[in-house]
C-alpha cells in the first residue's frame, strides 16, 4: 500500500508541475516573443554567475517557445565557451553585445471598418508577425451578421489588437449630413458603439475613438481639424468635433494612410514605396506627435483579390528591418500627456489614476507570471 502512495506522489507530482507549467505558459503570456527575450537575458545572467544547469535549462525553454532560433544556437555556443574555459578555471570571457540605440521610431498600424472581409486575413498576418496594432471597429458591422459578430470576437480575443471606437453607423457613409445633423444625434451614434464595446475593453482607459470619414485629432497634447474638407465645410463640422472632445471623447486621425487606387484596383504604393513615405515623414517631423507615425489601412485591402497577406506582412517585416518599433494608440500618449496636456476636457469618460495603475499592473503581471514560469521549471527538476 505504502508503496502504491510513494508511487503516486513520485510520478504525480512532477506530472502535476508539468501540467500547471503549461498551462501558465499557455495561458498567462502570450507573447512568445517577449518571453524568448527575457529568458534570454536569464541565460545571459545564469552564465555570468556561473549556474550553468540554470542556463542550460533556461535556454532549453528559450529553444522550445522561439522563433529566433538564432539567437538561441549563438547563446547556446557561448555557454559551451563559458563551461569550457572555466573548467580550465579561467573565467569564462562574457560578451554582452553594447546596447544599441534602437526603437527611436515608433509606428502605430491602424486598422478601421471592421469587422468586415479582410479582417480574418489581418489577424493571420498580425498572429504571425506579433506586432500591437490598434482595430477601429463599426458596431453596426459587429450586429449585422453572424460572420461579422465572429470576426469581431477574434479580434476582441487578439492580444496584439487594441479595440479602439469607429462609430456604431460609420456615419452612414453620408459624412457631410452626419457632422452637420444633431449633435445629440452625433453622440448617440458614438456612445452606441462604446457601449457595445465596453465590456471587452480595459476598464479606465481613455475612450479612443477615429470619426469616420474625417481626420480629426482632440487630445490633450493636439488638435487639429480634417485637412481634406473644403473650409466651408468645415466650419459647419467643427463644433460637432469640439463637442465630442467636450464629452470626454479621444479622437485621433491619421498621418498617413494606406489604400488601394479606386482606377487600377491596387495598392497606391509598394510596401518597400509605403515605408519610405513613412520614414520621410519621420526625418521631416511631419507628423502629429513627434516621432510617432499613425498609418490607417482598411480591413478590406487585405482580402485575398488584391493579395492582402502578402502585402501586409511585407509592410510589417520591411518595418522591423528598419527598426520601427510598434506599439497601440494606448502609449501614444503618456500618463503626463494626459495629465499636463494644455487642452482639457469637460467630462472625463475615464478615471487617469486608475488607468496609470492598470497599465503599471498590466506590465508587472506580465513580469511575475514569467518569473512564476522560470521558478516553477527549475523546482520540477529538483524533485
Ligand atoms: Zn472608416
């Protein structure tokens, strides 16, 4: 009998750390990429203090949640140098490669009407590529269809999207009628689709919103009106944005945009033609918020008749070859922005303080649940 016990806990409990481990690595982060990283940087500190079991470990998980095979192989050959030289008891010649200045440049892909096709096609490519984007989403498109509402749910359930406020009725299409109709009517249609959304997105974060049809920025560190509209127009249109931002609404427009020509039914530029656009605007400060570009693309450009795949991941490799780093609209501005910024609101539609501390959390979980991850590896081997 006791023997049958001692059986069990010897075979279970190992099985049962193994088992809880998956399910923290599979569930908790992620990210693959950003655990690769850090447990990298743990080899790189396991080497230095010598804990060569901990590093071998350590980079056997970096191997098995990678992509950068490379990195891991060049690790792999200097623990093998460390090992080696110290066994000679000289100690082992660590080369940590200087850091480098990078990620100056920060891009934030935008990506409105959905859901809609194209839609699945972007979220292939963005599950592939692993960078943050920002989805700007029409409620009425979400209600109209079955395929749409699971569209939206995979987007709702992305960890690389941030759901952002496209309007529920995309102002009908009719953009001149809608701005210039009721301004009661305006914010209904708006606060719709937030109510739609309000569930599935971080609770106090600022309500970030794209008008349809217009470029529009209202945010605490800049303002400016649609470039595009006759001044006419415009001075109709104005006071309906000014009451938006008065209501607590974020809105953000857009430094450049990528479409398909109307005439030739492709792309208005190359991927490679996009990408010098953007870094020209970058180098010329040409750009709402300094150093930081905001692209908006259309799920729909991304269908399979126009090689929408394809020419998405293009976009998105040629950026990080250029070291463009990539973030949401949610670190477009910082907490200071917001706080400090000289245009002020009336209603605040969210709360600053508890939207710092979700983020600072945010970060952290992100943080522990990996420490939690690296713990619970090594004790599994000492049982
Ligand atoms: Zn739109």
């Amino acid at each position: 009998m006791y023997r049958v016990v001692w059986f069990l806990v010897l075979v279970l409990l190992p099985f049962n750390s193994i088992t809880q481990l998956q399910f923290v690595s599979q569930e908790g982060i992620s990210d693959s990429r950003y655990r690769q990283n850090i447990l990298l940087k743990k080899v790189d500190i396991a080497i230095a203090e010598k804990s060569w079991d901990k590093a071998e470990l350590l980079l056997s998980f970096a191997y098995d949640s990678g992509r950068s095979r490379y990195r891991v192989k060049e690790l792999e050959k200097r623990l093998k140098t460390a090992i080696a030289s110290n066994s000679k008891s000289t100690p082992p010649h660590i080369v940590t490669k200087p850091a480098k200045k990078r990620y100056q440049k920060t891009i934030y892909l935008t990506f409105d009407d959905g859901p809609m096709k194209g839609t699945t096609n972007v979220i292939d490519v963005i599950n592939k590529e692993q960078v943050p984007v920002t989805m700007f989403v029409v409620g009425q498109h979400i209600d109209s269809s079955p395929t749409n509402r699971s569209r939206y749910n995979k987007i709702r359930d992305n960890s690389y999207m941030l759901l952002a406020n496209h309007t529920y009725s995309h102002a009908h299409d009719r953009y001149n009628t809608f701005y210039t109709s009721s301004k009661r009517k305006i914010l209904k249609d708006i606060s719709k689709n937030r109510k739609l959304l309000r569930d599935d997105i971080l609770p106090n974060s600022p309500p970030y919103t794209r008008l349809a049809g217009r470029n529009v920025y209202r945010l605490p560190t800049y303002v400016s009106d649609d470039p595009y509209i006759t001044k006419r127009q415009l001075a109709r249109e104005k006071s309906s944005y000014d009451m938006l931002w008065h209501e607590g609404y974020y809105l953000y427009g857009w430094d450049i945009e990528w479409g398909i020509s109307r005439k030739t039914k492709r792309y208005r530029e190359t991927p490679h033609r996009l990408v010098q656009k953007i870094e020209r605007l970058y180098k010329e400060d040409k750009l709402a918020t300094k150093g930081k570009v905001i692209v908006l693309m259309h799920d729909r450009i991304f269908q399979d008749k126009y090689n929408g795949k394809k020419n998405l991941s293009k976009l998105i490799q040629i950026l990080k070859a250029k070291n463009w780093r990539f973030e949401t609209l949610d670190s477009y501005l910082t907490i200071d922005d917001i706080k400090q910024g000289k245009y002020t609101q009336q209603k605040k539609l969210f709360n600053i303080d508890k939207f710092a501390k979700n983020r600072s959390q945010q970060k952290r979980n992100k943080e522990n649940q990996l420490d939690n991850f690296l713990s619970m590896k090594i004790d599994t081997t000492k049982l």
